[in-house]
C-alpha cells in the first residue's frame, strides 16, 4: 500500500462537514501507518460519476450507485452514512401540497435520496409526479422558494436551513424508510478499488476506522479542516451536520447496516430503479 513517503492514495469526497470531519486525521497524516491520501474535493453526484468510469483509488459515493460499479469497487465497513432521523426531505411552499403531477427537483438521479423518494412515491403516490429535473442541491431550495419548482428533494445540511427559505416539510423520506423497514437510513458509501487486494483493503477500512475514532476522541483537532470547507455554514449547523451524520455506522457498518444496504438495493431493484447485485457482491474481502 502507499505510505507517508510513497505514492498517495487517490481519494474524493464531498466537502460536508461529515466528511472532513471523518476523513482529517487521515488527510492530515496522524493515523499511524495509513498511506497518505491525495484528496480530490467533490459533491456526491460528482464522485458517483468518477465511480461509475472507475477513477480515483477511493471514494465516497450513493449507496444508490453501488449495482452500477461494485464489479469494480469493494464497499468498505466503515466511514460512510448511515443513520436514523437523517434522511432526505421533500419541501414545497405551502404546507400540504399534492404532489401528484407537480415538478420536483431532486440532486441526483443516481443518489441514495432520489431512491428513497421513489420508493417513498410508490408508496404514498399511485399517480406519480409529474416530472423530476435535477439540479445542484444547493440550488434546489432557492428553485421551491421562487416557484422554479413545485417541490424539492433535499438533503445534507438543508434539514436545518430550509424555515429560513419559508419553506415546508411535506414528507421525511428517511422516517417512511424507518417506518416501513425497522432499518437505518443508508446515504454515502466509501468504496476502494478491488484491484488494490484483499490485505490493501482490510488497511485501509482500519485507516478510516482509526480516523473516525480519533474525530470522536479529539473533536477540537478537526474544526479547522471541516470550517475551512464549509465556511457558509454556521459552525453550530456544522455540529448539528456532524452529530447526525457521524455514529456508530460510521465506525462499523454492523449487521443492521449491511441489512438496511441489501434492504435499499433490493427494493430498488424490484421497482426497476437499479440493475440486481449480485451475491455476496457487498461482502468485504
């Protein structure tokens, strides 16, 4: 594997706070024997597509990418999303609007909440939307606000900042996950070229293990990494970010974690949203 002295680990991830608060120690060289990393700053929908054509070592990605790249990337255990009461939310302007035949701007079509929210559609909307544009994510609460758009699927720290745009919540898709299934709510994955080998691997799931457990131990040591990539956020939003995003299923995927993974792929796959993955394709070498 790449160590402190020889070829940097090329790695991308999005500049949330969860992320650089997971990744500092790592990035910053303090995790004993980890390669050093060679970070490349991208929003979710930009390293899907980096998956997708196989670039880069690592990458953080939509657990909703996976079917499309897994021959290539193995899911690593830890360092990733996941969570309960963190999940995407669909806003509008006025309180209880019906969505049937309205426009929803979504971040992503190849994104974890773009298929939480069509599940959710086939759910609780037998006559479907009427049409779904995508856009940046953080232009999607402007775009509901000013009438762009009916509604907007939204994620990240927008769980905290929508009021401040007059905008309501008309449903949580991560609580009709919850409700509907008992499981976590699976949002970004890391993944790593299976190329780099079976022992290259279990190093580099320690590495982020080890790295997030540092986060947890020292919080102060990451403020200036997650401040100086997330300078429009307030810092207590920042926290707010952190403390959703950042738990247990971020040290160790668990049994409830690769559970509500296979749970999301499978639903998905029934409803025709992404290709079937095949067996034993998320097991970690």
């Amino acid at each position: 594997m790449s160590t402190s002295t020889g070829e940097p680990l090329r790695i991308a991830y999005s500049p949330c706070p969860n992320d650089t608060f997971v990744f500092d120690a790592w990035a910053h060289g303090r995790v004993p024997g980890a390669p050093a990393l060679d970070v490349t700053f991208a929003d979710i929908d930009l390293t899907n597509g980096m998956a997708e054509r196989g670039e880069l070592d690592v990458l953080k990605v939509s657990y909703a990418v996976l079917p499309w790249v897994l021959e290539e990337y193995a899911l690593l255990p830890c360092g990733g999303a996941l969570g309960r009461g963190c999940g995407p939310l669909v806003l509008t302007r006025e309180p209880g609007l019906e969505l049937a035949g309205k426009t929803v701007a979504v971040p992503s079509e190849r994104s974890t909440a773009y298929l939480l929210f069509r599940l959710w559609a086939a759910d609780v909307l037998p006559e479907g939307v009427g049409k779904v544009v995508v856009l940046p994510f953080h232009e999607i609460m402007p775009a509901v606000r000013d009438g762009r758009v009916d509604a907007g699927l939204v994620i990240h720290e927008a769980r905290f900042t929508y009021q401040d745009y007059g905008l309501h919540c008309l449903a949580d898709m991560g609580e009709h996950w919850e409700s509907t299934t008992g499981l976590p709510i699976p949002l970004g994955a890391i993944i790593a070229k299976r190329s780099l080998g079976a022992e290259r691997l279990r190093a580099l799931a320690e590495s982020a293990r080890t790295s997030v457990l540092m986060a947890w131990d020292d919080p102060e040591a990451s403020r200036p990494y997650v401040r100086a990539h997330a300078q429009e956020l307030d810092p207590a939003v920042a926290d707010q970010h952190i403390g959703l995003y950042v738990n247990e299923f971020t040290a160790g995927l668990g049994d409830s974690g690769y559970a509500a993974v296979r749970g999301l792929l499978t639903r998905a796959a029934a409803e025709g949203l992404v290709p079937a993955i095949a067996p034993g394709s998320l097991d970690f070498p």
